[in-house]
C-alpha cells in the first residue's frame, strides 16, 4: 500500500523543489525592488557628477536656484533675483538639474 493524497491535500515539496522556488522568489524581488532602486542611484550619481556651474536646479525641498561655485560635495546655490541670497548646501540635496538652453 502506498499512500495516498485526498483531492484537498497537496503534495509535500521536495527540499531541491523548494531551493529552486527559493531563489526564483528571489530573483523575481530583486528586479521587483532592487535593480530600480539601483538604476535611480546610477542616474542621481550621473546628474551630480555632471553638475556645472551656471545650470539651474531644484532642491529636495522645492526651492528652485542657480549654481554659482562647487567644491567637493558642496555646491553655493543663488535663490531668487535677489543676488544676495547665496546659499551652500550639499549636492545630494539637489533633486533636478537643468542645463542653460534646454527646455
């Protein structure tokens, strides 16, 4: 006699079954979750490293500025017409740049 499964039951997984079921759930997570976020660094990176003096940017808080100096990870940002109001802030705190010219 052997033993037999009801209609309800479903067969136990093989420990080579539930391996392979492991890391497909994995790979699936990963280009899920992980290889976007990864991708946005890549192109956060790109945008700062391509950062010049003179482009016009966007801070994580809204504030819209222009470029005036950068040093290191530190970029002096002018706010406003009003040419006094030069702030230094840190480059990841820059959300959007635009070149002078685009659209």
């Amino acid at each position: 006699m052997g033993i037999f499964l009801s209609e309800g039951t479903a067969a136990p997984m093989s420990p080579i079954g539930l391996i392979i079921f492991m890391v497909l759930m994995y790979g699936a997570l990963w280009f899920i979750l992980m290889r976007p976020q990864n991708k946005e660094k890549k192109r956060v990176a790109a945008m700062l490293s391509a950062l010049e003096t003179g482009d016009s940017i966007m801070t994580t808080s809204g504030f819209y500025g222009t470029v005036i100096d950068i040093v290191d990870d530190t970029v002096i940002v002018e706010f406003g017409n009003n040419k006094n109001c030069r702030i230094p802030m840190d480059k990841s705190a820059i959300s959007k740049v635009e070149k002078p010219g685009e659209n």
